[in-house]
C-alpha cells in the first residue's frame, strides 16, 4: 500500500484525532507528540486534508487575516522600497 492509498482510506475519526493531537501536543491518551511524531503527523494531516478537498477555512494552519487581509501586515502584499523604509525581514530588538 503506497502513502496515498493509505491516506485516502483513512478514517474522518482518526483524521480528527491526529488533527487534535497536533494542536494539543499530546495523543488522546496524554502522551506528549515527539517532534518527529508531530512532523508525521501534520503530513499526513495536510495530505488527507488536500486529497479531501477540505475547504481552505477549515485546513490546520489556516490563519484568517479579516480586516488584516490587503493591508502591509499581509504577508502577500509586496510593499515598495524607497529610501528610508525599514526592511519588513528585518528584526529590529527594542530594550526597555
């Protein structure tokens, strides 16, 4: 059985659970994800979820931008760079 046989015969239940597990941490019994376990299973996760067509909105990892969305906190947006403007990679540490 390939990857994506198994994947597409995969129970909505388990789906759910894995889906759960990453966003907790920990398998339904209480045992903490490793970070392996973790990158296996949001793998698997994005895969069902795109095989599926789960809609964009209900994907893990979705973010909604809302009134965000357009706007220079958009990371879609491409801002113009003129003298003076601070580059938006750029990581500026502020001390108090």
């Amino acid at each position: 059985m390939t990857y994506e046989e198994l994947i597409d015969r995969l129970d909505p239940n388990v789906y759910r659970s894995l889906r759960q597990s990453i966003e907790l941490g920990k398998w339904p019994d209480g045992r903490k994800l490793t970070p392996e376990q973790r990158e296996i299973s949001l793998e698997a996760v994005i895969y069902y979820e795109n095989l599926h067509n789960i809609p964009e909105r209900e994907r893990v990892g979705y973010l909604d931008r809302g009134s965000k969305a357009g706007t220079a906190c958009d990371p879609s947006v491409q801002r113009n760079q003129s003298k003076g403007d601070v580059d938006p990679d750029q990581f500026v540490e502020v001390k108090s």
